[in-house]
C-alpha cells in the first residue's frame, strides 16, 4: 500500500482544516516545498496536493506551488482541488503533476470529465470521492448532493475509473480512525471478481481505492493495507507527530 501524504495549500501556505471547515484552519509551515522535501527524505515517493484556495474559487489557484515542489523533488504529485476546465488539466500537468483529481467536476461536468479519462487514460485521472454521511459532498466540501458513494462510485468504474480517493468528510482532521465501514463497502464491488474469468459487469475496472481521513496512528495504516486499499493519505497525523518519521520509515 502506497503513503501518501497530503500538503493543503491557502495563500501559498501548508495547512490543515478539520472536517473541510475554513474556519478551522492550522498553518503548519509557510513554505510546502520545505515539507515535501522532507517527506522525500524519509522515504515516501508520492505526493497528494490539495489547492483549497482552488477548490473555494473553482479554478486553479496554486499552480506555482505545484511547480516548485515537481521540479525540486523526485515526488509523483497527484493534484486535486478547482481543476474544472480544459485549461486547468494543461496547467496541472505541464506544472509536474503525475494524476489529478476531479471530485466536483465529476459531479457538475460529467461529459467532460469522462473526456478526460479518454484523453488522459485511467492512470492519470484519479476520481475524488469526498463523502458527507454517505452522499458526496463538492466545492471543497461546501455543498452536498444527492448521489449515494457507493453507487457514484460505481458509475464511474463502468466509464474507465480504477483510481479513487474516498474522504470520509467527518473523519478528516479529527485523528480518530478511518471510514472501515465504507470502505469495505468500496472495496466489495473488487470481490465479486474473484475467481470469475471475467470482470463481472458492475467492476470495470478494478478499483484502487486509496483512503483518505481520520488516519490517526500507525495502526490504521496496516488495517487498510490488510482491507486492501491501495493507498492511503495521511495529514494531519504526520504534522502533529502522531506518526513518527520512524514509524513511516519502517512501514513504507
């Protein structure tokens, strides 16, 4: 299971909020190239980078930052936050970022974002699933909808999606365990392949689901690598020493 830390950039800065709330922000370094680099130095190759000034304006905001930290580091960078356009997609990769995310535009664009599976290929295009009590929740968790995860998810498997990022939204920031429950509610769509010659018809693609919020010790790690996430952010816990550089050491 890949780690994969998360930087959240506001007004150029590395933050966290708790449950997606602006209000509640915490700055934990002026400058997210310095904390990039030294998440590279102890071992971790990916990096997942949210633009929340991007995600409150719907349009990409940070994409300097996205620059410097590709072109200074040997991380592979999934970008996410206010990528809504075509402009925005060229503008992200030509900045350095290896994936990017789309969780609003999946829900507001379906057409074009379903263009941009096509045109990019599915290992690009990562779909960010972010949940608000089971229903997904858009515009940097602003405004809620009617789609069920479960079911959203499922549809975009059947057009091309394997990569996605399932936030828990009242897990995020509040380090008290992951979304278990939904998770293995995602990842059962993966088993009803098992031991057939073929992907039945609701699993297109198998789904790597990669988890994101309320990771709180080490010990949560290993249940999703043994649930069979395929990858897991990690915020706030690295930033309040939760989870020693050690501990990530050791376990990547």
């Amino acid at each position: 299971m890949r780690i994969i830390p998360a930087i959240d950039i506001i007004d150029g800065k590395c933050v966290r909020l708790s449950q997606g709330d602006y209000n509640q922000k915490t700055v934990y370094n002026e400058d997210p190239l310095e904390v990039a680099k030294e998440f590279e130095a102890n071992g971790i190759k990916h990096l997942h980078l949210v633009d929340l000034d991007g995600a409150k304006s719907s349009h990409v905001v940070n994409w300097k930052i996205l620059e410097r930290i590709a072109s200074q580091t040997g991380l592979q960078i999934d970008f996410g936050g206010g990528v809504k356009t075509d402009e925005d997609i060229n503008v992200v990769f030509e900045s350095g970022a290896k994936q990017v995310t789309g969780g609003s535009i999946a829900v507001k664009d379906a057409a074009r974002f379903e263009g941009w599976i096509s045109n990019y290929g599915s290992d690009k295009i990562i779909l960010g699933a972010d949940a608000k009590d089971g229903m997904i929740a858009t515009h940097g968790w602003l405004e809620s909808s009617e789609l069920e995860v479960v079911s959203f998810i499922t549809e975009w498997n059947k057009k091309g999606i394997e990569y996605i990022i399932c936030t828990d939204i009242a897990k995020d920031g509040m380090l008290a365990g992951a979304s278990y429950e939904l998770y293995e509610k995602i990842l059962e769509l993966n088993k009803h392949s098992e031991g057939a010659k073929e992907i039945p018809h609701q699993v297109r693609n198998e789904i790597k689901l990669i988890a994101s919020g309320g990771v709180a010790v080490v010990d949560d790690l290993h249940r999703l690598r043994e649930m069979g996430c395929e990858g897991a952010i990690v915020g706030k816990a690295f930033y309040e020493g939760r989870i020693s550089f050690k501990e990530l050491r050791e376990f990547v």
